[in-house]
C-alpha cells in the first residue's frame, strides 16, 4: 500500500509540471490577462486518489486585434512591440504566484504525506502487532488445547494407575486375609493334632493299664490252673483208692451186689425220666433264616428299626446292620451312618473294604458288601442329611450301584431328587473310591489325605460324608469336615448323616 501510495504522489508532482507547462504556454495563444482574474481548484484523479490544485483562470485571453500567430518559427523576427512585453511581463509575474501556490501545495503535501506515512506506519505497525498478538493468541490456544490433551492423559493415565494401584492393594488385602484364614486353619490343625496326640496318648496310658491287669489276669489264671490240678491229681487218686475199694467189696458180699443191682434199677429210672424232661423241654428246631439286606428281614414280619444280621450272597459270613424300617416305608439297608464323632473314618483301604465301626452308633458297612447287594438287583440310595440347627435334608437316586474291588468299586449313579440342593453334590457316575493309601482320583493334590477319609473323589468334589467330624456350628472355614456343597457349601460341616438303600420293588 505504502508503494502505490508513493506512485500516486509521483503521478501528481508530473500532473503538477504538465499543468504548469500548459499555463506556462497559454499567454501566447491567448490575450492578456485582466485584474479580475480569479484562482480556480483544478482536481486531478488517479485511482482512488485525487489531488487538487490551485491554478489562474484568465479572463478575456484573446490576442490584440493587430497580434498574429504565426505557425512558423522565424530566427530572425523583429521584437514584440511594448505592449505585447508588457503583458508577458505580467504574464510572468502571475505564473511566478502560481508557482510560490504550488510550491506552497507541495510543501504541504509533502508534509500530508509525511504525517500520512507516520499515521500508515502506525497503523501498519499496530497492525502488524494486532496480527502477531493475534498469531500468538492462536499459538497460546493450541499450546493450552495441547496442554489441557497433555492433561487429559496425564489424568487418564493417573487414574489407571490409582485403578491398578487399588486392585493390587485389594489383592494384597485378599492374600493376606487368605494368609490369616491359612494361619487360623493351621493353628487349628494343630490344635486337633495336639489334641489327637493327647487322646492316642490318653489310650495308650489305658492300653499299657489293660495289659497290666490283663497279665495279673493271666498270673491268676495259671495259679487257678496250677490249684485245680492239684486237686484234680488228689481227686484221682482217692477215685483209684475207692475203686479198688468197691472191687474187693463186691467180690466179697452178695449183699453188696444186690444194692448194686438195686441201684442200677434206680439209675435207670432216672436216665428214663432224664429222657422225659429232655423231650418235655427241647423244642424242635428250626430252620436258621438268611438275609440278604433289610428288606428281606422287613418282609420276613420284622418291621421294628435296630440291628440285624445279614449274610453274604453265597457264603457263610455274616455282617451286623442297622435296619431303618419307618422312613419312607422302611426297609432300607443303613450303609453309613455319622452322628457323634466316636469313630476315626481316616482308616485305610482294607477297613473300607470290609467294614469298620459299630452298628448301633457310628460305622462303614463294608464296600465288598456294598457291591455283593447292589449288584444282586436295581437297588435305590438316599443320603439323609441334618446340619447343627436340626434341618433335615435328603438326596436320592433312583437307581445305584457298585463295581468291584478289581474296578476300585467304581460309582453308578442315576435320577437324582431330593431338598439338599437343586444338583447332585455326589460325585458323577464312573468316579473309583480313594483312601488315605489308595489313590484313585483325577487330582494330583491326593484329596483323600487332604479332605481325610475314605470316598469316591473325583478331582477332591462337591461331597465327602467320611471327612473329620466337628462338633458345633462355627464360622471357621474347614475343607476336610463332613461336606455336601450344594447344600452348605464348601466349608461347613454337618452334625449327622446316613446312607442307606433299599430295592427298587420294594
């Protein structure tokens, strides 16, 4: 802008000079000039600029009647006459004031063009720092958007941190409560073991007292022995002396044979009367029943519930059962009963095998028997169930059975219903039995020795009925009590239980 400006005042100052020749020129193609001659603003437009200047207008410009212009330049033409030098002089004199006006003008201008280039540099400069100022506005606002994006992640990321930090705590806290439970469990196993050193110590006290008076026992018993055969010894040989005695009396007296005789008829008479009394009193016997499981004994009339006798298919053993004759129509063959804690259910193989416990209180029916019954028909098991506020649960399957020992008594189970949960916590058809010595589960821990005793763990499982029995409900987390998952959970054992079955068709 300021270049154009400068191309416009040049334009001017040769519009100045042109004008000036054209006035310069003027009086000698017109007359001369009156005194009314009168000054007029001539303006000159270039562009969006115009200029003005202050120029004579003449009035009356002619030439004399007697002036003539010649078209030719003539060297060697005489001098005007005093006139016409009169009016050139004049002539001269008012272009001269023309001159000092526009003299004057262009001082001016010049000065309008100074204090028009200071005011443009001004507002050039105000401009320039309006447009910088505006530059660094926009600068500051991307930094402060980059800075507020920088923030942002910078929070993101803080939080995400505080996130990770508050899961570790929370997992460092849920690992250190694990550490305490873990304590809390070892410090009451060893309570228990403690405790169980302190009863095999208590029995052992009372089995060294049994052997001492056992022994004294037996000390008597040979002195008894000793005594009776003294006198065994001294009765023989006072019978020896008597015979001998009665046989030279005999051959020596008939009277003495007539008494014999006498008493000979006595004695028979009371051998025939003896006969009499043992036919009076000897019923006749008969014939010896064998049960197979309890319904056979509840058919046979006997219908009251306690203990029977039963007996192995095809052979002469036997086993005493506790026979439940009043839950659900009775005849069911008790397999497993819990109630109180007398017997120690962490036995090995063996034990399982044929049986431990007492029939009236806590024992294992025996897992040969277990498999000779159940393989002998379609045979039903229910699992009757109460934890330490008196609830009664049961679960039953309609149909169940046993593999033999060779199979390590491999479980078969169908058509589960019952109140001790919505799903079975039996372990599933095809799980072998383990005990403490006999591995048979799909878990390498050995749940058998982890959740003790004997049961059909399949990778340690929902149940375990023949886990450690402990006494009283209690908050105290304990995995190798007596469980049935879908009903208590893992952790809270029950106060009794009994497995029993029966025949389908019964």
């Amino acid at each position: 802008m300021m270049a154009r400006f400068l191309i416009s005042v040049l334009i001017g100052r040769f519009a100045v000079v042109i004008l000036a020749v054209i006035g310069l020129s003027a009086p000698a193609l017109a007359a001369p000039a009156t005194r009314s001659e009168r000054r007029h603003h001539h303006r000159l437009q270039h562009g969006p600029c115009s200029y003005t200047f202050l120029l004579p207008e003449v009035e009356h410009c002619r030439p004399a009647p007697d002036f003539h212009v010649s078209n030719s330049l003539q060297r060697d033409s005489p001098s005007p006459p005093a006139a016409e030098q009169h009016w050139t002089a004049k002539r001269l004199e008012e272009l001269e004031g023309v001159m000092e006006n526009n003299t004057e003008w262009l001082l001016k201008l010049e000065n309008y063009i100074q204090d028009s280039v200071k005011l443009e540099m001004v507002e050039m400069q105000r401009t320039a720092a309006h447009n910088q100022t505006a530059a660094m506005l926009e600068i500051g606002t991307n930094l402060l958007s980059q800075t507020a994006e920088q923030t942002r992640k910078l929070t993101d990321v803080e939080m995400q941190m505080l996130n990770q930090t508050s899961r570790l705590e929370i997992q460092l806290l849920e690992n250190s409560l694990s550490t305490n439970k873990l304590e809390k469990q070892v410090l009451l196993q060893t309570q228990e073991i403690t405790r169980l050193h302190d009863k095999n110590g208590f029995l052992e006290q009372r089995f060294v007292a049994m052997e001492e008076r056992h022994s004294q026992e037996l000390q008597g018993l040979k002195a008894e022995k000793l005594q009776l055969q003294d006198l065994v010894a001294r009765h023989s040989s006072f019978i020896t002396e008597l015979e001998r005695e009665l046989g030279s009396a005999t051959s020596n007296s008939t009277l003495l044979q007539k008494q014999q005789a006498a008493l000979m008829d006595t004695v028979h008479q009371l051998l025939s009367m003896i006969n009499q009394c043992n036919e009076i009193s000897m019923p006749p016997k008969e014939e010896v029943l064998r049960f197979k499981d309890c319904a056979e004994v509840y058919k046979s009339g006997l219908t009251t519930s306690g203990i029977y006798t039963l007996h192995y298919l095809n052979s002469t053993e036997t086993v005493k059962v506790f026979c439940d004759m009043e839950t659900s129509g009775g005849g069911w063959t008790v397999l497993q009963h819990r109630m109180d804690g007398a017997v120690d259910f962490h036995r090995p193989w063996k034990d399982y095998k044929t049986g431990f416990g007492d029939s009236s209180g806590e024992y294992w029916l025996g897992n040969d028997f277990l498999h000779q019954v159940t393989s002998s028909g379609v045979y039903t098991l229910r699992i009757v169930l109460k934890d330490w506020d008196n609830n009664e649960v049961y679960s039953q399957y309609d149909h169940f059975h046993t593999d033999s020992e060779e199979r390590n008594y491999r479980l078969h189970v169908k058509g589960y219903s019952g109140t001790a949960g919505r799903t079975s916590s039996l372990s599933h058809s095809g799980t072998e039995f383990s005990t403490k010595d006999r591995d048979n589960d799909k878990c390498g821990c050995k749940c058998a020795q982890m959740a003790t005793g004997g049961w059909w763990f399949d990778a340690c499982g929902p149940s375990n009925l023949n886990g450690i029995y402990y006494t009283g409900n209690t908050n105290t987390v304990r995995y190798n009590g007596i469980k049935w998952y879908y009903w208590k959970g893992p952790s809270l054992s029950l106060k009794e239980t009994t497995m029993m079955i029966k025949p389908v068709d019964f």
